[in-house]
C-alpha cells in the first residue's frame, strides 16, 4: 500500500490520537479530584457535556480552563500534556498519585477555607491557615491581568449577591491596593466576613449595597475604610476586589 493511500485511509488519525489523550488525561483529572459530579458543580460545566468530554468529544480551550481549576490541574496539562519544560508535581489530599503540569505554566495561590458571606456575615477567623492551589498562569496574568503574588480564591455563603454571585461560587480575589473602591470586594466588617458591591458617591461616602434587592443598602464615610488585615475596631478592612468566580450549573 502506498504512503498516500495509507494516508488516505487514516486522513484524521494524529487527530484522534490527540483527543483520546486529552479525554485520559481529564478522566485522571477527574477521578482524582472527586468525580463527575463534583468537578462538574465545581467548574460551572454541565454534567452531560464533561461527560461528552470524557467519552472524547472537542473540549474548548474555555472549559478546559474551568475544568482544570476544579481539578486543581494545570491547563496546559490538560490540553498539552507534560512534554513542555520540566513538570511539577500536585497532589491535593484526594489524589492517590500525582498529576504532572508544566512548572512553567503553574501559579498556586492561596485558598482559604472559609465562606465571604453573601449576607449578614459570618465570623472571620484569624488562624484559619490556607492551603495551596495550582491555577494557569496563563489564566491568572493572561486572560484576568492579576498578580500571582496578589490573588488568593475562598467561596461565598448565603444569597445577598443573587444573581451576580450564589452559595458556594469560588471566588479568584485581586488583594492589590485600589484607590477607587468600586466594584465587588471581600470585606471584614465588625469581625464577620462579607462580599459585597462598593461605589463612590459624589458626597464622599461609600456604598455598600446586596445586589439582591431584598438586602438594603447603607452609606458610610470613606475614612472606614483601609486595605490589609482587619485590626477590630471600626474599620472595614478591604481584603480584596473579586476578579472572577467560579459557579456551578444548577
């Protein structure tokens, strides 16, 4: 048989090749990092299209990113495999054995445990110590323009910015210092630990507002305000601007 009439017959096999691996390397992915399920809720991708993916459909370099971060992988990986630089290792508590990702193409960013209440509150302990998570760097300094070094991720609790944000979303928060405070941001306000939509007003003050109507709204002088980790009082401490959120699919 001649090489054109091989090629003939097998006009798209490099291609499939390509999409089989990337459809094994996401089953690792996701059956390290929980399941179907899980990774579905956690990266905001409908269970039947992961599935789709799983079974070796395209994956659009979109989802890729999101799934990636839910499995605490990097994309790179996911779409490229491990034949960049040399690979670095993660391994989350759920993972039986490590998933290489491309060190060059790894960011990990501090995650803290705990819920921004999208609400009334809840207490914003001080001793809770972060753990690490590998996110794109790519991702972060590309496609989000944040600092590395500056963006930490936590999830919200309670309804208060419905439907901009709901319980349980992932959070990617910018803690670099902003002059301007418009936006939503993750403040401690009398110890207790809320996300909420800041605005300037012309008189000077701040608004604090819910984007859920059922919430109202308050003004406070500007001067409350200060950025860095929260010393009682009446302050409110700034922790950060929320740059981007991860929400599941209902």
């Amino acid at each position: 048989m001649s090489k054109n009439a091989q090629n003939d017959d097998f006009p798209d096999l490099k291609e499939n090749w390509e999409i089989e691996s990337i459809s094994n390397r996401l089953k690792q992915a996701v059956e390290n990092a929980d399941g179907n399920k899980a990774v579905s809720e956690r990266a905001g991708v409908p269970l039947s299209t992961l599935n789709g993916y799983l079974a070796g459909r395209d994956m659009k370099a979109s989802a890729a990113a999101r799934l990636a971060i839910a499995c605490n992988v990097s994309p790179s990986w996911l779409l490229l495999g491990h034949d960049a630089d040399e690979p670095a290792l993660k391994i989350s508590p759920s993972q039986s054995h490590p998933i290489p990702v491309p060190a060059n193409d790894v960011a990990y960013i501090d995650y803290y445990n705990v819920a921004a209440s999208a609400g009334y509150g809840i207490c914003a302990d001080a001793g809770v110590k972060p753990e690490k998570v590998a996110v794109s760097l790519a991702f972060l300094k590309g496609d989000l323009g944040l600092d590395p070094n500056c963006a930490l991720m936590l999830e919200t609790s309670g309804d208060s910015m419905e439907p901009t944000l709901r319980s349980g979303d992932r959070l990617l928060v910018d803690t670099r210092r902003r002059h301007i405070l418009d936006g939503v941001h993750v403040l401690v306000v009398n110890g207790g630990l809320l996300v909420k939509r800041l605005s300037s007003e012309p008189s000077g003050k701040i608004c604090i507002a819910s984007d859920n109507q059922l919430y109202k709204e308050f003004l406070t002088d500007a001067s409350r305000f200060h950025w860095g980790e929260p010393d009682g009082g009446d302050a409110i401490t700034i922790i950060g601007r929320v740059a981007y959120r991860l929400q599941a699919m209902s």
